[in-house]
C-alpha cells in the first residue's frame, strides 16, 4: 500500500462520502486548533504542534476514525464516547451519521491543552 506524502494526497484517495465526512472532521478540528499545522503522522493525516502529533485521522471502507494520540484522553470521554471509542487511542464514526461536533471539540480542546502542557515541559 502506498504512503501518502501529503494531506491533500491522501483525501485524494478518497470516494466522495469519505472525504465529505473527513472535510467536516477537519474543519473541527482546526476551528478548535487554528494554530495546528496539517501533516502526514503514522502514514495519516494529521494536525500538529510544535512538530508534535496533536490528532490524526483517517477513512476506512466502514468508518472514520479520530485519533487523539492519547489514551488518557480518550479515557476521560469513555462514557460520552459510548460504542464510538473501540481501542485505547481510537474513536470512529459511522458514514452518514451526523458527527457530534461538540464532543469532538472538547476532546481536541482537551489534547490541545495536555501537548501544551508538554511542550512547555
């Protein structure tokens, strides 16, 4: 399988109703993290801070999934998350359902605020 070298590669791969459902994944994640650059992290794309992974995210044939690089966080939104969350880093999505925008800006407002924390050392 061949690695993407960019973002917009990678949504390129993709058919129309995945990449209408990242396009709106995205579009949340920079409103809550404006000062995130885009980037490829584990071959998918990826918001970064300070040259660190902040949330990666990716298309799958049955689903989307969120991946806030942090099992603490995922953790802290188990009982919000329900039958989303399927691993200790992952949360997906199911095509055609409405994404829970507020839940997705909290757990990006929440792993912004643990990489910040980081970053300052």
């Amino acid at each position: 399988m061949q690695k993407p070298t960019s973002v917009k590669q990678y949504l390129s791969w993709q058919n129309a109703e995945q990449r209408a459902a990242l396009d709106k994944l995205r579009e949340v994640i920079s409103s809550v993290a404006p000062d995130a650059t885009e980037g490829i992290s584990y071959s998918m794309p990826a918001f970064l801070l300070g040259g660190r992974g902040l949330v990666c995210y990716a298309a799958f044939k049955d689903h989307y999934s969120l991946f806030p690089m942090s099992g603490a966080v995922v953790e802290q939104y188990a009982a919000e998350l329900g039958d989303r969350m399927t691993g200790k880093g992952t949360i997906q999505f199911r095509y055609g359902e409405r994404l829970p925008v507020g839940l997705v800006k909290k757990i990006v407002k929440t792993r912004l605020a643990e990489l910040e924390r980081k970053l300052r050392g």
